[in-house]
C-alpha cells in the first residue's frame, strides 16, 4: 500500500519562514563584533594652535599629621605659579588649614628647612587663591569640576574652562588603598570613576593632553583603568608598593614632605620656560619618561630614594618619551596680531 500527502500551501510558507529565519540567525551569530577606532595620536603643534594650559591640585588628606599632603600641594601650586600659570588656569582643592593648626609652630604658615637647603622656606603666602576648601573638597566636587557640571551659583572662579586645545596637568596628593584615593578619610574616589571621567572629557572636547600625577600608596592603580586617549600618568607607587614620607622635621613631629614629590620640586628647580639652547634637553624641556626616572632622584637626602611607576597614553605608545614637561607648566605665549596703523583718516 502506498501513502500519498498532498503538500499544503500553508505549510510550504512556514517551511520558507523557518529556514529564512535560520539563516538570519546563523548570520548574526557570525557577524564580527569591531570596536570602535582607537583615537589618533594628539597632532604636532602649528603656529596658530592656541594652545592653554590648565592646571588641578587635589590635596585630599586633613588634619595636622597629614601635614606633607598640605605641603606638596602647596608645593606644585607655587611650582606652576612660578612659571606663569596663573590663578585664573588653576584649580585649586585643598582640604585643611593646617597654617592655622595650633599645634603648627610656624602660626600663619608651612616651613620647613630641608637637609640640602640652608634656608628655611615658606610654602604658604596669604595670597595662594583657594578655590575648594575643607568640606567644600569631596568627591562629587572634583568629578563635577572635570566634568564641566555646574548650576547657575557656581562661581566662575570654580569653573575649569579648558577646551580642545588645553594641556590640562592634575596633581593628586593623599591616602589611598588599591584602586581608590581618600578624600578626608571620609570619601573614596575610585580609579573607575577617575577613569569615567576623563573618558567623558574627552568625548566633550575639553582637553587635548593630560598629564596626571599622583603621589599616594598603590598610585599606579589608579592609572590603570584609564582608556581615555592622550592621558600619561606618573605614579609615585606601583599598584601594590607603598609611597614614602621623608625629611622628618623635629621641630613639627612629623614628615614634612613626601619623598617623590620632593624629588619633583627638586628635578624642575632652576628650570626656565625660555626655549632651550638647540640640542639641550634638560629643565622643562625633558620628555616626561626622563623627569619621572631623572638621575638626581637618586642621590637626594632626606630619606630613601620613590619608586616611580607610570603608565603611557592608551592610544599613542611612546607619548611619555616625546612630552615634555614645558608642555604642561609653561603658559603658551599668544601670535602677535599685525596691525595696520593709517594716518590718512583723521
């Protein structure tokens, strides 16, 4: 006996559909996922970059035993003071008044005399324009002022103006534990969030290079998660290694410094942001990868010599050994705009 079917138009249609739908799948499942284009390399100056530079001092640590923190931003703010930054392109955050700690023997002020200076220096002048201070310095203020995220109160003065074509330097200084960095004991800044919101800056347009410095335990942590492009960091730790304290002052109790940011100081003293002789590359004018590991790191008193760490720019590998330092610290002299005076019109 013989069995017959009769193919039903219906079924033919939901055999089509079924074997269509199939292949859709099969094609999706086999479609290469790329991602999206690493961004170019920041392009070499030309003479009508109007470049500018911006800088944000973060000193995230309070009270009177945390009083190197306060000294080393106090210390890079008088760094880039010195070499024309001035106050309206820095930021700055500091989070106590330990001038005015009565257990400061210098009242109204932060000396210290270093073993390889005679003189004893004064770190703060009445005059230093701070623009966050004590509970105004937490997490969200910091994030907000990379950000670009005010309301309609927030003073100009408290607003970082940078744009495409700004060098923007930040310098961290304080307490950390791997992947965070402390504000004030109290709040925790992650390298997640750091690393966020650079990204957005970038996708903003606010910045054309960051040079970031961070002087906390496990420093390089805090530069790993970063994927934004143009951003060097220098680390006074590796992610798993301590930051060290030195120049242990007698007559304040404590450290008066910390060890890599007084190297810091000390690498860039005497520099000049006149352009250097031709051949010369030293000063300000030394690629960053050679400040970070100079020579004179080495042979400084006070203490044992930081172990420095860094990390280079995501998207341009090299950019360490080709910055420089002027970069970032010396203001970019304005074009004269020619002028044509007439005589004939009066």
């Amino acid at each position: 006996m013989t069995l017959s079917f009769k193919k039903s138009p219906v079924l033919v249609r939901r055999l089509i559909f079924v074997l269509l739908l199939s292949s859709l799948i099969v094609l999706l499942t086999q479609t290469t996922f790329h991602p999206p284009p690493t961004p170019r390399p920041t392009p070499p100056l030309t003479p009508n970059d109007p470049i500018n530079n911006w800088v944000v001092i973060l000193g995230g640590a309070r009270y009177y035993f945390n009083y190197r923190h306060t000294l080393n931003a106090l210390g890079v703010y008088n760094l880039v003071r010195s070499h024309g930054i001035d106050d309206d392109h820095i930021l700055f955050f500091f989070s106590d008044g330990t001038p005015c700690d009565p257990r400061n023997p210098h009242a109204g002020a932060l000396k210290v005399q270093f073993e390889d200076y005679p003189n004893i220096l004064n770190w703060y002048d009445p005059c230093t324009r701070v623009d966050f201070f004590a509970t105004n310095v937490d997490v969200p203020a910091f994030l907000h002022t990379l950000q670009g995220r005010y309301d309609a109160t927030t003073a100009e003065t408290r607003r970082l103006r940078t744009d495409a074509h700004s060098n923007l330097l930040i310098y961290l200084t304080g307490h950390s534990a791997k992947g965070y960095f402390k504000f004030q004991d109290a709040k925790y800044l992650s390298g997640t969030d750091l690393s966020e919101a650079l990204s957005m800056m970038h996708t903003q347009g606010r910045y054309r290079k960051v040079l970031l410095l961070v002087d906390t335990c496990k420093a390089l942590e805090l530069c790993r998660t970063i994927t934004a492009p143009n951003v060097v960091c220098l680390a006074s730790s590796d992610a798993d290694k301590d930051s060290f304290s030195g120049h242990y002052d007698r007559r304040l109790g404590i450290a008066a410094v910390s060890r890599w940011t007084y190297e810091l100081f000390k690498v860039l003293e005497g520099g000049s942001c006149a352009e250097p002789a031709r051949g010369a590359a030293g000063g300000l004018y030394q690629s960053i990868y050679d400040f970070a590991y100079h020579p004179l790191r080495q042979k400084l008193k006070g203490g044992a010599p930081s172990e420095p760490a860094h990390k280079d720019a995501v998207n341009d590998k090299g950019a360490i050994h080709r910055w420089t330092m002027a970069e970032f610290l010396c203001p970019h002299k304005p074009l004269p705009v020619p002028i044509e005076v007439r005589y004939d019109l009066f």
